[in-house]
C-alpha cells in the first residue's frame, strides 16, 4: 500500500485493532477512498514475509482474525455480508483447524 502522506491530516492508523493491527491495511484503504481514487494494479505481485512464530500466541492472532472484522463492520468499514462471507467463516475455519493441530486448510 502506498499513499499520499496528506492523507494523514484527514484519517488515523485505528489503534484498537488487536493483535498485529489485523486488517489496518483494508481499514485505511476503505477510509482513504472518501478522500480521493483508490489504485488497484490486479497484476502486482506480493510476498509477505512471515515466520510461524510471532509476539502472540496462535490463539491471540485467531482472536484478532474473528473479531477485527466484527470490529471493522461495527464501526461502517466493512459491510456484514462481506464481514460473514469473506472474513469470518474462512478465519474461523483457519483458527479451529491451528487449535486442533491441523493447520493446513484444503
């Protein structure tokens, strides 16, 4: 994500996100549309370099991948539908599957 820093004088990171700030980059990007064009490049390539062990624990970060969501569609960022649909059932699934000790989702 890249954007202006002027952006800046009108919105804000939202601190309350849990756990690595879950989601940050799709809240700003939805906040940073009333204030101008969203760019969209369908063929740029993205590696994120994570590692298996972090600051929180996998039930933590499971946590933060449920509840940002429902966060972020309480307060108008993400629609319900979307929220159900798109991030709840798939993160649940994820997060019941690490907790089982079955991580690989298929």
């Amino acid at each position: 994500m890249s954007v202006r820093r002027s952006l800046f004088d009108h919105i804000q990171f939202d601190e309350r996100l849990k756990s690595y700030s879950w989601l940050e980059d799709a809240d700003i990007g939805k906040r940073a549309h009333r204030y101008g064009t969203i760019g969209f490049c369908p063929d740029a390539c993205l590696v994120h370099l994570g590692s298996r062990r972090g600051r929180d624990s996998a039930r933590k970060f499971g946590f933060a991948q449920i509840m940002n969501p429902v966060y972020l569609a309480s307060t108008g960022v993400f629609r319900w539908r979307e929220t159900l649909v798109h991030h709840l059932s798939r993160n649940t699934e994820i997060t019941v599957r690490s907790l089982a000790g079955r991580s690989s989702v298929g």
